[in-house]
C-alpha cells in the first residue's frame, strides 16, 4: 500500500510537464537568443565576406553560401604562417602553467584534505580568500612589486638579479597565470582527494605497499578523474586569458591567441580575422569541454546512486 | 601514529603557509600603498588618506572618473542579479523536472556557459550586438544581457544542487494535503530553496562586479566603464595609489557581500534546523562539498 501510494504521487510530480517546461522556458529561450545564436554569428562573419569599400566585415547568414577563403587563410596561417608562433606560444604557456599550478597545487589538496587537523577551517577559510580578490586587483599587485622600482624588483637586486621583469618577459607571464588560476584549481582538487576512500590507501599500506606504491597504485587511479578535470577547468580559461599578458608583459613576443582576439576585435577593425580565430580557438577547447561535461555528469550521477 | 603522520608531512605545513603567504602578501602591500603619502605605487613616503578622500581632485571618493566607474560597477552588478535571480531559479526547476529529448537538450545548454571561456562569449556577443541584434547598443545594456547569460549557469548550478538534496518528498506531502502543484511550489519548496538563493546572489555579485572580459568587449567607453575596466587601463601607466585604493575598494564590496552572506546562510541554517556553520556556508558559496 505504501509503496503503491508513493508511486502513485511519484508520477504526479513528474506529470506536470506543462508547468516544468512553463518553468525552463524563460532562460532556455535567453541562452538559445544570446549563447547559442552568437555562435552562428561568429560563424556567418567568420565565413562571411569582406565590404570592398568599407573594409568591414559581412556576416553571411545562409551556411550554404558561406565562403572559406580567409578561413583558409587564417587557418594555414595558425598551422605555418604568421601566427604559429602565437598558437604554439599559447600552447607552451598554458601547458607550463598548469603544471606548475599542479605542483603547487596539489600537494597543498593533499595535505588539506588528509592532514590538515585541528586548523583545517582557517586553511581553507585563508585558502578560498585568493578565491574573493579581484584577479586585476593581484595582477596589479604583482605590477607594483615588479615594476622598475617595486619592492621585489629592488629585492631582488640585493642578490644581484637585475632583470626586467614587465618587459616581455615569458617568466613573469607564465608565473603570473600560475598567480592567477591555481586557487581555482586548489579548491576543486581538494573536493576530489577529500571524497576519496582514504580507507582504500590504508590497506595497501596495511598490504605492504610503501607510501609512495600506494600513491602511484591507489591514490592515482582513485583520484585521476577528478585531477584531470580540475586542470581542464583552470586550462580553458588560460586559453582565452589576454589581461594577464596585457598587464605584465604587454609586450608582442608573448602575445596569446587571446590577445590575437582581442586586436582584432577591439583595437583593429578586422572583425573577420577575430572571429576567425575565436572558431578555431573554440574547436580547439571543444574536445576539453566535452572531456570535462561528460565527467562531470558521470561524478554526479555517482554521488546521487 | 597521528604525530607520526604530522612530523612526516612538515614539509607539506612549511608548503602551505609558504603558499598562502604567497598568496596574500602582494594584495596586502597593494592595499598598505593606498594609504602612501606620496604619488608612488611602489616607494612608501609615509602614511594618509589622501588618496582615498583627502585629495580634491584624484582621491577615489572625490575623482569623478572613479565615482562614475563604482556607481556603474553598482548598477550592473545589481541590475544583473535582479534578472538572473528570477531566471536562474525556474530555469534550474525547470530543467531538473523536464523529461525527454528536451531534457538533455536543456541541461546541455545550461551547462556548457559556465566551462566556455570568456573571451569566446564576450567575442560571440560583440559581434551580435554590432551585426545582428543592432536594437541592444553596446554599453550597459549590452554589459547587463552579457553578464546574466555569463552567470545564469552558476544560479541553475547552485539551485539544482539544492533541489536534489531536498528531493520531492516535502511536495508530494503538500500534494497528498490538497495543494495544487503550483501552491506545492510557492509555498513548500521555493521557501525551502532560500539558502542556495541567497549563495547565488553572492556568488553573481562577485561574479559580475569582477567580471572584466564580458563587460569589457561589451562597453561603449567612459559611460559604461565599470571598475575592473578602470583598473585595466591605468595599471601600466602612470597611475597614483588612488588605483590601489580603488582596487581595495572592489576587493573590500566583495567580501562585505560574501561575509554578509554567510552570516545569513548559517543563521537560516540555524533558525530552521538544519546542521551546517561555517563550513557549510562555505560549501554553498564555493560549490565544493566537504
């Protein structure tokens, strides 16, 4: 009876569609009109042409019209031409962020989520705090200490480092995104290790596996999913960033494609050229969204069985 | 053993705090130089607050740039939240309770905001503003739809996770005592739904008054400058500590409205019985479970 009955309001619950729907109507429509369609635009100006007198961009509307000459161009240009540099550039950037950021990163997870004791709060209090304060407000904090006079700067001269630091320097803009994205990599990598069956580790310790077998063996495997998608999320946006170089380096021999974006869309009027590469960036960083969506679900649905 | 362990993982101590040192001590030496006296951002002449009001004509409270910059970082950020509030909430019930083939079609596009980066979106909404939908001017209007579709995904997020820990068994008692769907909604489960609304606040408030790339491909100039813009355009110039005060100032607003929000979150928690304090309160604006 008891089952029946619940059963029974069950699916009225479930059977009101016309109200649910009623409910999801208002924000699908606004992310359909401004998310979904602006990718289409992107697409018709990237594939689009350009006004022979006014040098500005038309938008083909008609995708079997669309027409790939500087699609070609810019594409070719990105694998050989003039702006592999910047591709590869963004790339190694990135690539050496992130590990660095998992350097740091990680072992801080580690120790938060196993060892943290008695004080645990305060660290995580004083760990999530990065987390509140304005990104600009730490870059321009870092301008300050590495400017010509800034107090690092003048540390550092101390040891007889006398280095340019604002001025095109890969280093600092490397540094400088590490600075900026690993609190939003701590604190994801943290909920992954704290979730884990720690109880797992013990017994292979309890086995005979020293700490650093249980490590490779058990800890590893047991938490890779959640490492990964943790620096999938802090990649996707190093990917797209251009105000960290712009802040620190301003200089061309660091330029990212975010910053290729950027000129194009703002400082140039070669919108075309900009779209251009926002379709190829988001090609690009497709593969990674779906890897960490499809992750993501999977954990979920873990956590409501 | 637990000292064992301890003793074996100083190095992992000496890490963190090194880390959180790190972490902290450039933004507090950016805030000390507020207070400089002198015009520099990097060479301490002694301690005022001239550049936080005392100067007539370049402190944050008396320059009108800065003024007009706080005033529009204010109104966006509010504007935002009275739209993505509402929408955020129907969309997430909406879509937890839908099925079908629209279902997955729904969640989909839900989700997939919150991972793109933002380039990509302030690019895509640029280039309609200016090409396709040419009614909306850039500038605020323009900034306001582009931070609410920004931060729609994390309202849906944050209620979704709330809806599930609920579950349906409170509607379905007002159901079976003679509520109709809709009053089950309004009067059981909306209320019920009150701290995962009050972390979405605080998580779009911070979201949209730090947000610099979408506000900033989507600005018409000084009108519509926020104070992130601000900051942007004269870190690398010759800018006074009125710069550092105003970044403080932003950095100040946002903790105001986090620690704000999680005193109401766990005093809601303790009024209506439910375990939880600071940490939970923490999890709910952060989204990590611990």
């Amino acid at each position: 009876m008891d089952t029946l009955h619940s059963g029974l309001t069950q699916t009225n619950l479930k059977n009101s569609p016309r109200l649910w729907a009623g409910l999801a109507i208002p924000g699908t429509v606004w992310l359909i009109a401004l998310f979904a369609i602006p990718f289409y635009a992107v697409a018709c100006i990237a594939f689009g042409t350009i006004d022979p007198i006014f040098r500005d961009a038309v938008p083909q509307w008609n995708p079997l019209s669309w027409n790939f000459v500087q699609a070609r161009q810019i594409f070719s240009s990105l694998a050989t031409g003039a702006l592999q540099g910047v591709a590869i550039r963004t790339v190694v950037y990135v690539v050496s962020a992130v590990t660095l950021s998992f350097l740091i990163g990680f072992p801080i997870a580690y120790f938060l989520a196993r060892h943290a004791g008695k004080r645990k709060l305060l660290l995580l209090v004083l760990i999530i705090v990065p987390f509140w304060v304005n990104y600009l407000m730490r870059m321009l904090a870092w301008v300050n200490l590495l400017s010509v006079d800034g107090l690092f700067t003048r540390f550092m001269r101390v040891f007889g480092v006398n280095y340019n630091w604002l001025d095109g320097s890969p280093i600092t803009v490397i540094l400088g995104l590490v600075y900026g994205y690993v609190p939003f990599l701590i604190l994801p990598l943290y909920a992954t290790l704290e979730r884990l069956d720690w109880r797992l580790v013990d017994a292979a310790r309890d086995l005979g596996a020293n700490s650093r077998q249980a490590f490779r063996l058990v800890t590893l495997p047991m938490s890779k999913a959640g490492l990964v998608a943790a620096g999938i999320l802090i990649a996707l946006p190093m990917f797209g960033d251009y105000y960290t170089n712009d802040l620190l380096s301003r200089s061309p021999s660091t330029e990212m494609i975010g910053n290729q974006i950027d000129f194009f869309l703002n400082a140039s009027s070669q919108p075309q050229n900009g779209a251009l590469l926002v379709l190829a960036l988001s090609i690009f960083l497709l593969f990674f969204m779906s890897f960490y969506l499809r992750s993501t679900r999977q954990q979920s649905k873990q956590v409501t069985r | 053993m637990s000292r064992n362990t301890q003793k074996s993982n100083s190095p992992l101590r000496f890490l963190i705090w090194g880390y959180i040192v790190w972490s902290l001590v450039p933004v507090m030496i950016a805030v000390i130089f507020s207070f400089n006296d002198g015009r520099s951002r990097t060479v301490w002449q002694g301690f005022s607050f001239r550049w936080w009001w005392q100067d007539p004509n370049s402190s944050v409270f008396q320059n009108a740039e800065m003024r007009n910059a706080i005033v529009n970082s204010l109104v966006l950020a509010i504007s935002t939240l009275l739209i993505v509030t509402p929408l955020g909430i129907a969309l997430a019930i909406g879509s937890q309770r839908i099925r079908g083939r629209s279902e997955k079609f729904v969640q989909g596009l839900t989700s997939t905001p919150l991972i793109t980066p933002e380039i990509v979106v302030g690019a895509a909404l640029l280039l309609t503003f200016t090409r396709l939908f040419t009614a909306i001017p850039l500038g605020f209007a323009a900034q306001l739809l582009g931070n609410v579709t920004f931060s729609l995904a994390s309202v849906v997020v944050i209620v979704r996770a709330r809806l599930v820990s609920i579950g349906a068994s409170f509607e379905e008692a007002a159901r079976d005592l003679g509520a109709t769907r809709w009053q089950a909604l309004r009067f059981v489960l909306l209320p019920m739904l009150w701290p995962s609304v009050m972390a979405s606040l605080v998580v779009v408030f911070a979201t949209v008054i730090d947000d610099f790339v979408i506000t900033s491909f989507l600005s018409a100039g000084v009108s519509s400058e926020t104070v992130p813009l601000r900051i942007y355009s004269s870190v690398r110039g010759g800018a006074t500590p009125a710069l550092n005060a105003l970044a403080t100032l932003l950095v100040l607003t946002s903790f105001a409205v986090l620690i704000i929000g999680l005193f109401g979150l766990s005093t809601w928690r303790k009024r209506h019985g439910e375990r939880g304090g600071l940490r939970a309160a923490l999890a709910d604006v952060t989204q990590i479970n611990s």
